[in-house]
C-alpha cells in the first residue's frame, strides 16, 4: 500500500493542524442549547493542511469520469460537459443569489427558465415544463402525479393502472408504484419492439397511462408509436414519455409529435450537464397545453402588464409542489449554456453522430459478440455476451461471462458498458458511446474489446481474475450495498 493509499484517520497524528482559527473575543456562548451541545469533541483525523489536500486529490484520481476517460455506459448518455457551462454557472450572479429572493431582485435568473422553457418545448414539442424535479425518476414520478391528477379533475378516479413495456427502465414500475399506481406489463417481440397484439386486451378503462421511451433501451426506434398512441389515447388513457434516450432525436424527431402528452428530460444526460456519483441532476417535465395547469407550483410566469417575470405559486389545479423551489438551477442553468452555445442548426447534429458512433462499433464487434437483434440502433445497442466458440461462455464458471468481460474493460483505462440490462437477455452487454467521442477514441475502445473477446477464448482465467490494474478487484457488491461500512472505527 502506498502512504496515501491510507485512509486519512490512519494518517492522522495528535496535536497535528492544518489550520487554526482566531480566538472567540465575543465570549464562550454560541446560543446553541445545552441539548444540542456535543458532550465531547468530535472523533475527527488531525493532520496537516497538505495531508488534506494529497487526501482529496487521490480519492479524485481513483474515481472515473467523463474527464478522465471513455464511459459508454448504456441509457446513460455519459457526454462530455463544456468548461463553458461551468464557467457560465459560477458567474456571481448566478451563484450570489437565495431562492428566497423577492422577484424583482433576480429578474435574469427569472428569465433563464423562461427562455429555457420556450427552448425545451421546441425540441420536444411540448406546451409547457416544470423545472421542479430534481432528477429524472423525481421527473418520472412528477409526470405521473400530473397524469392522476388530469384524472382525478375529471373524476375518472378508476383509471390507477400504467402499462410498462418488459423493456422498460427499471424507474418507470418503481416510479408508477410510489405513484400509487398499479403496473401492467407489455411484451416485446422478437425485434425488441412493443407487441402492439399484445397491448390491445390490456387497454381499458381503468389504465391511465403507457410509460415508454422511444428509441427504447434496446435502442431501438419504436416505429409502431403512432399506432400505440391512438391505441392508448382511444381509451381514454395518456402516454408518458421518458427522456433517457431522447439523445439520438434531438432536432429530428419529437415527443409532442409522436402522440405524447407528458415527458421528462435529464438535463444531466440529454444537455451535458454532469451526473453520476448521486448528482445533482435535473428532470423537468413537458406536457401538452390541455395539461398544463396540472404542472407542480411553482411557475414563472411574464407579467405583461409590469414588465416583469413572476412566479406563481398558487394554481388551484396543480399537482402540487414536488420540491423546495423549482429545481437545481446551477443544473439548468449548464443545459441552457449548452443549448445556446449549439443553436439550432448544431443541436441537429448530436443525435446523427450519437447513432452513427453506436452502429459503428455494434457492427465492428458484431464478429466477437453475440448481437441478438442486428437491425440498426440509434444511440445504443445490446450484445448478449461473447460468442460462444465451445469455451468462451460458460455457466460453469470454465468460461468468461460479462460480468468478467466488464472487469477487464478496466484494466484497459476505459470504464465498462452496462451490463444484465436490461434483462430481455441473459449476458447483456450495453454500449452507448454518445456524440462527443472522437473516431480515434472508439477505435480504441473497440480494439480492446476484440482484445478481450480473444483473450476470453485463449485465457478466460485471466477475465475471472480482472481487473487486475484498479485499487480494488471484485468487492462483494451486494454487501457492500446491504451493510455498507461507513465509519472508520467499524473498519478497523
């Protein structure tokens, strides 16, 4: 182990400081009560102010990000994010402002969710966003209240189930039930499209709604939506739209036009804006004029007769308040630098090169691993482990899996595709590689994984050992999940 491979207790020393604060002249009382007061001093590392800093800067240097490398993780459009954004969002008046302003005082910021609104509904063919949801499943759940309570105003009250496709995003069921809605779910064909056969006897008067995400996260384009859409619509139901994958069609195909009535975006995916690693994120949601006053409050709204941007808070008809003000605006704020600085010529570019990047390597790979669907993907595609030549895939623990094809990824500098999703297949491999990749990067990821595919053929011990090149190996996840060490003291 390196010295600062150690945890910082373990470079801790007593009496040691890294910075000293000027004596209390205003008395030992702090107004804090005596029932709030610590006993005892905190069980804090004592180190110096370098020891911090060389602390810090390693943890950073054994995380992976989009600034450090190639990351095709599948649904998750990991693009790159301009520094530009980042300059923009750190402007003092942008970050010098408290949401509990009056607003008269931050007319600008105001108009920054004004005008990214207009810009939102042009690309997607929305009426109406809010900026409310703080990530894209809050988005799903937010556009999911909006759908009951379009229902609830007209006392359709029976309408509390939601179709899911059985491809769907594991968020949408989830979404759904802590909606308080019941899921029903539709099958696939073969082709990785909705069976619209089978959606036709589950349409009724009690669905409110069909969740889906087109292109879906096979990535595959949904060419039956309309048909679906007057499906749903003919009984009496509301399509809602998820945004994960709306990358591949920006500027060239719309929700609103496709038939949806409602939709979240993440602007942490879709507009550049970083994510990962717990956020912070951002998912409005869009929906057509005849569901716009079901929008959560509050809205900003132009008062023609003042001259000024308001912001209503009371709509009788609302949803409902989903946060505490309206959303991450340091996140939309990024989306709306994003934009403006692409236009709306360069904006029609992303989701072309986006798919281009992801047939490019699908048909490259297509030698090495199983491609159960070989048709044309948009920004993602789906292997189904190695191809099995009678060693490379095994059940049996003789083979390599993905999961081994995924660890020795790492040992290669790049982070690994998602993987067992979604679970249409038994040994999903998941690519997205997205539109800010240079040709030079994806030849290189895709020379690796043919390096891999052969390695696993020759010497598949060497993928059940990797990675072998990263801090730690194979820690048990599911542990690590369910009873999580997160003191020192409970490490030692």
């Amino acid at each position: 182990m390196k010295y600062y491979d150690k945890l910082i207790f373990e470079l801790s020393k007593e009496g040691r400081r890294g910075y000293t604060l000027r004596r209390n002249e205003f008395g030992t009382s702090l107004g804090i009560p005596a029932s709030l007061s610590r006993s005892k001093a905190p069980e804090l590392p004592q180190v110096s102010e370098p020891d911090v800093v060389r602390h810090y800067t390693n943890l950073s240097q054994m995380n992976f990000g989009v600034d450090t490398g190639f990351y095709p993780l599948g649904s998750c459009t990991m693009k790159y994010n301009p520094k530009i954004n980042e300059e923009i969002a750190a402007m003092p008046g942008f970050t010098g402002i408290h949401p509990l302003q009056p607003a008269k005082t931050i007319q600008g910021v105001l108009e920054v969710y004004a005008e990214m609104e207009k810009i939102l509904a042009a690309v997607t063919g929305m009426s109406n966003f809010t900026f409310a949801p703080c990530a894209g499943a809050h988005g799903e759940l937010t556009g999911l209240m909006v759908m009951r309570q379009y229902h609830m105003s007209r006392g359709d009250v029976k309408r509390t189930k939601v179709i899911v496709p059985d491809s769907a995003h594991g968020t949408n069921p989830a979404s759904a039930a802590v909606c308080g809605l019941s899921i029903v779910e539709v099958k696939s064909k073969a082709n990785g499209l909705v069976d619209v056969e089978d959606l036709k006897p589950l349409l009724n008067d009690e669905i409110a709604g069909i969740m889906m995400t087109n292109p879906n996260t096979l990535g595959l384009f949904e060419k039956d939506i309309k048909e679906i859409a007057s499906l749903v619509h003919g009984c009496g139901g509301l399509l809602y739209y998820d945004g994960a994958n709306m990358n591949p069609l920006l500027g060239k195909v719309r929700p609103g036009d496709m038939g949806f009535d409602i939709m979240h975006l993440n602007l942490h995916k879709t507009f550049s804006t970083p994510h990962g690693g717990g956020g912070p994120g951002s998912g409005p949601v869009g929906v057509a004029a005849h569901l716009a006053d079901c929008l959560p409050v509050p809205k900003v709204a132009y008062c023609e007769k003042c001259g000024r941007y308001t912001i209503k808070r009371d709509v009788e008809s609302s949803a409902g308040q989903v946060s505490g003000f309206m959303g991450n605006f340091s996140v939309i704020l990024r989306a709306f630098t994003y934009l403006l600085a692409l236009g709306k010529q360069n904006i029609r570019l992303a989701g072309p090169y986006a798919t281009l990047s992801a047939n490019y390597i699908k048909e490259s790979l297509k030698d090495f691993y199983k491609l159960p669907i070989p048709s044309i993907c948009k920004h993602e595609f789906v292997f189904d482990g190695l191809i099995d030549d009678g060693s490379a895939v095994a059940e049996d623990g003789h083979g390599a899996t993905t999961l081994d094809v995924a660890k020795r990824i790492l040992d290669y500098g790049f982070h690994a595709p998602t993987i067992y999703f979604p679970l249409l297949f038994h040994q999903t491999i998941m690519i997205e590689p997205t539109e800010t990749e240079s040709k030079e990067t994806i030849d290189a990821f895709i020379g690796v994984m043919k390096k891999i595919a052969e390695e696993a053929a020759s010497d598949p011990a060497l993928l059940r050992g990797a990675p072998h090149c990263t801090p730690i190996r194979r820690p048990d996840e599911t542990t690590a999940a369910r009873q999580p060490i997160l003191k020192y003291k409970d490490c030692r």
